[in-house]
C-alpha cells in the first residue's frame, strides 16, 4: 500500500521498497520524511553534495477523498539554515504519486548532467535534460506536458535552483511552490531538473465502509464551521485587514506595523471587488482558498494571474511597500518562474534597500533600491537575485550569509536561523503563533505552529498566557486530549497557555502535514487526534488512538530537533533580531513596546520543559 522509490542519481539506480512500517510508526508524509532524512543523512553533510537526500512524501490520505487531502512534504538539509529543511504543497502532483503506486520519493547521488525523472505508474525513467536546463519553470512544464503528455504533474526547478540560490524553490506544476528553506537549490545541485508523475490507479484503503463514513463526517465538520465561508470568500487574505488593525505589519522590513492607505490599497475587499475572477481548489477540497485574479481596469487592465495570497501581499506590498496588487502579483509571478521562495527573497530585498538607505552597499548602491515601493528596482533585484548577477549573487546567499559580507548590516538582517522572518511582526502581538516562529524546526517561519483557537484580535495577558478568544463550549467541543486541554486552558477554561499550545499546535500540524491535509481553518480547528486516529485506522487497518497519534507526532518533532542539534543548534538560536527587543514599533495608535526579552528566554525555557528538552544554561 506504501512504496517507496529510491533513486541514485550518481549510479542512475532505481529500487522500490515497501514502506508499510514506516508508515504505521510515522503516519505518512512529513513524519516519514523525517524519520528518512535522520536516519540516511550524516551529520554535518554538505547540503549541495552527493550524500544529502532530498525526498518527497505524499501524505497518507493524498488520493483519497478526505476533504483537502492534496499535501505534498518535501524535505532535505537545508542549504540556506544547514538544519532540517521541508516544505508543503498541495494541488495535484501528490495525488499523481499516489495513482501511480506510490507515496515516496528519495533522491541521493548527484548526476554528472542534467536529467528529469518521468514516473508513468510503474514505468520510472531518467531521461536526459540537457535541452530544459535554463528554461524557467513554465516552459519546463510546457515542454513535458506537450512532449509526454498533458496529464503529467510537474515538480521542476527554474534557473535559480539551477544556479543554487540557497532559497531556490521546486515549483509544483505552473503555480504552486515547495516554497521554503531551499529545497530547489538541493534539487539543482543533484542536476535533477523535474520529476513529473502521471498515476491511473487508485488509493486502496483498509476499511472502505468505516472510511466513507470518515470522508462523510469530516466534510461536514469542514463545510459548516464558521471559518468556512470566509476562507472561501477571502482564501488567506482574509487576515490582511487584522494584520495591519493590530499593528502587525512586516512593514518596510519591520520598521512599521501599520499603514494608514492599507485597507484602500492591499485589503481583503479590494482584492474581492477589484481583482478576484473565480474560486480555484486543490485535488479533493471543498474551501476552493486560492482563486484566480484578472485586473479589471488600470495600468494593468487584463494582466491575469493566480493568487492573491496574504503571502504575496505582506512580502512585497507591506515589506517592500508596494501598493498596487498587479505589481505584487508581478513580483510573485518572476518568484514562480526563476523557481525562489517569496518570503526569502522579499526579505532579502527589504534587507538591502535598507542596507542601502544607510550607505553600506558601496559599489552595489545603484544596483539596489533606496526607496520602498520601487517596483521596477525591485523587479530588477528579483531576476538578478534569480540569476546571480551582481549584487544579487551575494543575495542569493540568504540574509544570514549575505549581512556577514556587509560591514555593519546584521543590524537590518531578519532572520532566525538563517531563514528569512514572514508575514507578521511580533511587537504587534505576542501569542502562541509568534512564539511559532522562535520553536519552528525549519527556522524562521510561521506555518507550522498555529492555535486552533486563536484570533488575531484577542488580548495577551502577559508573555506566558493569551486570553481565550472564542467560547467555553468551542473549546470543549475541541477535538484535543482531555489531560491536554486541562493543562492548556485549565478546568475550566480560562487562559491559553502559551509554549504548551505551542507544543500542541506543533504536533498537531505535523499530524496533518503527515497524512496529508491542509492548514486552512476550517480543516485545523475541526479536525483533532481522535478524528485522525479513527481515519488512520480506516485507511492503513492500524488501531491507532488518539494517545499513540499525539505521541508519533511529538517523536517526529524530536527527530527533527535532534537533527538540528547534531548540526550544531543551541538555545541561544531562539531569538529574535535585536531590533524586535530593542525598539519600538510605529502603529496606529502610536507606538508597540520592544519585547521582552528577558521574559520570552523564560518562555523558550518553559517550552523546553514542555517538550522535555534539555540544554546546558549559556549554551
């Protein structure tokens, strides 16, 4: 039921292996991932070298009719943090995989040339790429759809995984991304420039009778939870408008968390009026949360696009300071097609013009913007980034790399761990999500922690604990272990404790980054362990409970945590830049205090018990 492919590219080798183990003591996707990379990738590994493995992992119930049951892990070491790397897609190619007759993929080896793989049910290939090595990642996926079929999914790379740039993303057909820490450049470095699946099977699950019940209940948790229409109304720009009322912005590289002209310019409901044509949906998913943009008059008039995402909209339109959204969008579309993460690269942006702005760039300073909102410099920057001309050669090292070459710059470096900090800014309020971005073991991210109670609007009681923001009987109807619901919001509810919801939040994720489904609302705050232990022993015929579920889930978090620490981590790593200790933020109502730092060490700390981690003090 579980295959695995195994692929050296040095000796162009191809095994298949049965998995099934690994999947009953991982759950699927990114817990077997992880358990794969541990234990095939040596310490202190050279992430562009022969021996790093780069591995896909269709979730566990990708290909069956769960609601959003499209997500597809992809996971390395990474080259931009060298710590565990991964990231998540959706659309169709996982469910491609898992037609064919299999839901892993492990590439080591590094071919001598450029090569592609065709994976055609149970016909595997290698085939020569030497005439795609250079396209972007829409003509590679051309090419393949008119010369194999256009029915093939396509994972490729564009020129910068090509060229190595250490946040390099693999593109997931013409739209979609493997977004974060770099997994493009590890799949550049290997000369691997796609890998594209055609499957005409189907999913076989263990109980097919108890299974369709499964699909039944969770579909109806999913379509009448009040998040539902919002998310399908809005997708993820739902929270553009929250962002920026509280303060939140990631403003001209976290100078400013609000601006006056956001709503008029970047909010949900111009976006909605101005912008949005039509729904779109990944394989099997009801919310349909992205959607397709045609500009409806202006300079662009006609300029279509897929999006917008709050992503798109914070990066380039809040921390880059571009207003209007068909730029925004055109800023994502040259991300897409060079093949980079948006939130890397944008933040590499924000850290030069800044860098910039204080005279530190010398002989770069013209190749740079001084001025936020300069969208054709902008443009510039992101394909010479792409291309690693110039200055954009240095930038494609990451912010971390690029600020140690900078006299002086680390001070506008944002980071953690070596990756680029998103989206939101923590002065503009503390809660379990921001706490996410210190405890996240990719790095500087925010999607792998997140409440299921949370709401932007709610108030934080101090460092430690935020107000329960939603009703006692949403909190009871939770589906969380009992013994963890008491230990997070007490008996009875009257707080949210913050790092063990984190610790929650965290395994709940990777609960569902594991079998498969998506983040989005109305999937995370309906659907709990017990739901995903009864569906697991649908599918596999494993009678998992939710205990055993909760346990595999904190395992898989400690694997990656070990494999952080045994390339070097230390507790001093979970920190934010000085700048969000040591300065105030610029909002509407005047002013947001640094954080303290003093006080958010002691939450890590306090993280660490929960987790029953340990390091030396000062380490």
């Amino acid at each position: 039921m579980f295959m695995l492919i195994k692929i050296d590219l040095t000796d162009k080798k191809i095994d298949i292996e049965d998995v099934a183990d690994l999947h009953r003591d991982y759950l699927g996707g990114l817990g077997v991932n992880t358990k794969l990379l541990v234990d095939l990738t040596p310490p202190g590994v050279d992430p562009f070298g022969p021996d790093n493995n780069l591995i896909f992992g269709a979730g566990t119930f990708v290909g069956t009719l769960l609601p959003t049951a499209a997500r597809t892990e992809l996971t390395s070491k990474s080259p931009l943090s060298n710590r565990f790397g991964t990231s998540n897609s959706g659309g169709l190619w996982g469910a491609a995989l898992k037609f064919a007759g299999y839901s892993h993929i492990v590439l080591t080896g590094k071919s001598n040339v450029p090569v592609y793989i065709t994976i055609d049910n149970d016909q595997i290939k290698i085939e020569d790429a030497t005439h795609l090595w250079g396209l972007s990642s829409c003509e590679t996926v051309d090419w393949i759809k008119q010369e194999k079929g256009s029915d093939y999914q396509v994972a490729s790379i564009g020129p910068a995984g090509e060229k190595l740039v250490r946040f390099a993303s693999v593109q997931n057909n013409y739209h979609g991304a493997w977004g974060r820490t770099g997994m493009g450049a590890v799949m550049g470095s290997k000369y691997l420039k796609a890998i594209a699946v055609r499957g005409t099977g189907e999913v076989r699950v263990a109980d097919r009778r108890y299974f369709a019940g499964i699909i039944t209940e969770a579909f109806n948790k999913v379509i009448n939870h009040e998040s539902f229409g919002y998310t399908n109304r809005y997708g993820s720009m739902v929270v553009a408008d929250p962002y920026n009322k509280i303060g939140a912005l990631p403003g001209h590289n976290f100078t400013s968390g609000y601006f006056g002209d956001w709503v008029e310019t970047r909010g949900r409901k111009v976006f909605e009026k101005k912008y949005k044509e039509k729904d779109l949906a990944c394989f099997s998913c009801p919310i349909a949360c992205t959607h397709w943009t045609n500009v409806k008059s202006g300079n662009y008039e006609g300029y279509e696009y897929k999006g917008l995402e709050v992503t798109f909209v914070m990066e380039f339109g809040a921390k880059l300071g571009i207003k209007e959204n068909a730029e925004i969008l055109k800023c994502a579309e040259v991300c897409n097609l060079y093949g980079m993460d948006v939130i890397s690269a944008s933040g590499v942006i924000a850290f030069a013009i800044e860098a910039n702005q204080n005279g530190l760039l010398g002989k770069y300073g013209t190749e740079v913007p001084d001025a936020w909102g300069d969208f054709p410099g902008i443009i510039r920057l992101l394909e010479n980034i792409g291309q690693r001309r110039g200055i954009g050669d240095l930038l494609a090292e990451g912010i971390k790399r690029a600020s140690l070459s900078i006299p002086g710059s680390d001070q506008y470096a944002m980071h953690i761990k070596g990756v680029e900090l998103p989206v939101r800014d923590p002065r503009g309020k503390w809660d379990v999500w921001m706490l996410g971005y210190l405890t996240n073991t990719r790095g500087g991210d925010h999607l792998r922690t997140r409440s299921p109670v949370d709401n932007l609007l709610g108030e934080v009681r101090s460092s430690f604990e935020e107000e329960i923001a939603v009703s006692e009987n949403m909190v009871n109807d939770l589906d969380m272990p009992r013994i963890l619901k008491e230990e997070i919001f007490s008996k009875p509810p009257l707080k949210v404790d913050i790092p063990r919801m984190a610790k929650y939040a965290e395994d709940l994720i990777t609960i569902i980054n594991s079998t498969g489904l998506c983040i989005r609302p109305p999937v995370h705050r309906t659907l709990g362990a017990n739901f995903y232990a009864r569906a697991l022993a649908a599918v596999t015929g494993h009678p998992y409970t939710e205990q055993e579920v909760m346990k595999i889930a904190s395992n898989i978090w400690d694997l990656q945590h070990q494999f952080n620490v045994s390339e070097g981590e230390k507790i001093t790593d979970y920190a934010f830049p000085d700048r969000f200790y040591e300065k105030s933020l610029p909002v509407q109502s005047g002013t947001k205090s640094p954080l303290p730092r003093d006080e958010i060490n002691e939450v890590i700390r306090r993280y660490f018990a929960a987790r029953d981690w340990e390091y030396a003090e000062g380490d």
